[in-house]
C-alpha cells in the first residue's frame, strides 16, 4: 500500500489538495508556496526513510482559533509535509473503507453533503418519527482512544509501513505557546487524515444504530436518532450513551 502512497500521480493530487485547503505554516514554518520545491528537492530522501519506517513527523501546532459562542477552539496543525503525506494516505485508504460506510453517514465523504443530511432528517420526520435524540460529540476529536483507532485499522490495512506512518501522526506531540505536550488521545482537527479516521471509528457506532434497526443521521460527530414515541427517545438515548462509553470509550 505505501507504494500506492507514493505514486507519482497520487502525490500530485494529494499536493493540489493541500494547496486548495491552503492553511497557515506549521512547526517549521514552511508555507505551501514552498511545498512543490521542498518535495521536488528532498523526495528521495523522504520517501526512503518512508519506506525504511524511520520517517519521523513534526510535532502539530495547537493554534486556537475564535468559535461562534466566544469560546476557543484547538486546531493542530501539521507541517504542510506531513499535511502532503497524511492526504495521500488518506486517498489511497479512503475506496477501502468507502464501501462499507452507512448510507445515514453524511460528513467528510465523496457525493455527499449537509443539504442531503436535512434531507434524510426531514423524511424521517414527514414518517412520524418526530422524537428526536440529538447528540453532539463536542469533544470527540480531542477524546478518540489510539488503540481502538489502530485496532480498527489493523483489521483492514495490511500494510505494516503505512500503519507505523499513521500510529506516527497519532502519537505527534502538540506545541502550544512553544511548549511541546505529549499526545495520549485524539485525532487533531486541521489534519487531512482525521475526517476519514473519524468516520472509521464512528462507522462502529452507525453499524451498531443499524443493528438496532434505528433511524439515524449522522454529520461527522454530529448524529441524531428518529423515533415515533417518547419513551423510545429517552431508552434509545440512554443505550446510545452507554454504547459510546463502553464500545467507542468515548
């Protein structure tokens, strides 16, 4: 699979992606303006110490940015190198995992979006099933347990070298106000691998709503369950709770 990763013509589009997201400089200050020349220079070196598993990733930077509530919120913020890597992983893992995702699974994912999130909500609602439990994971990128995220991808990635590469960017540590932190949980929001790994973990949680036969929607971290009656509501969210805490450790 790295050599997938690899390929010219997937390190290309994963380097056209980075540059749309655009974003600031990380740790080491390089901006995208000087990806294509750093890669075009350093490619063999990186990509052998890819290879031989010695790669080592910059730390992320915690940058906080301003939420609608006049609370903060914690980005990090890789390195655009490691945000070049971690897009081409995330594009050769991506139609591994895509197949087996929840039709009711709208966030971060080809052909699908919020528009067709409301959609399915509102049809569930025009069915009667006005109930609604609504749960947000506010702190879900910050609480992911590393273990469970790479005993999901074990069982799917095969590929010893690009597992090492992504338990790797888990494990990064945090700077914030040039301090370094040692990371024990949480996927960083601001990293181009983080939707998809979100949405491997949470797709636990939507074959678990499926096998319950419950009618659900879920953006991202965001999800809501539809039923007909109130007692349904309230039994449905407090076994929803104890799924999230027992199964997802969340």
């Amino acid at each position: 699979m790295i050599e997938q990763v690899l390929q010219p013509y997937n390190l290309q589009k994963a380097l056209k992606q980075v540059i749309v997201n655009k974003g600031s400089a990380g740790v080491d200050r390089m901006q995208i303006s000087q990806l294509t020349e750093h890669i075009r220079k350093r490619k063999d070196e990186l990509f052998q110490s890819i290879r031989a598993c010695n790669y080592l990733p910059q730390p992320i930077l915690g940058v906080e940015i301003p939420k609608g509530n006049g609370k903060t919120r914690l980005l990090g913020v890789p390195t655009v190198t490691d945000r070049l890597l971690q897009q081409a992983v995330s594009q050769v893992l991506m139609p591994k995992y895509e197949y087996e995702f929840s039709e009711n699974s709208y966030g971060f994912r080809p052909n699908k979006n919020a528009r067709q999130a409301v959609g399915k909500a509102l049809g569930y609602i025009h069915e009667g099933y006005t109930h609604i439990v609504d749960i947000d994971l506010k702190t879900f990128f910050d609480e992911v347990d590393h273990c469970l995220m790479l005993n999901l991808l074990y069982q799917k990635v095969k590929c010893p070298t690009t597992l090492r590469l992504i338990r790797k960017w888990l494990k990064a540590p945090i700077q914030i106000n040039g301090k370094l932190q040692r990371r024990n949980k949480g996927v960083p929001q601001g990293s181009p691998i983080s939707p998809l790994l979100s949405n491997i973990l949470l797709n636990e949680l939507d074959k678990e709503l499926t096998r319950r036969k419950l009618r659900f929607v879920r953006y991202a971290d965001d999800f809501s369950i539809y039923t007909k009656y109130k007692s349904q509501a309230t039994a449905t969210l407090k076994a929803i709770e104890q799924v999230l805490k027992t199964k997802l450790k969340l």
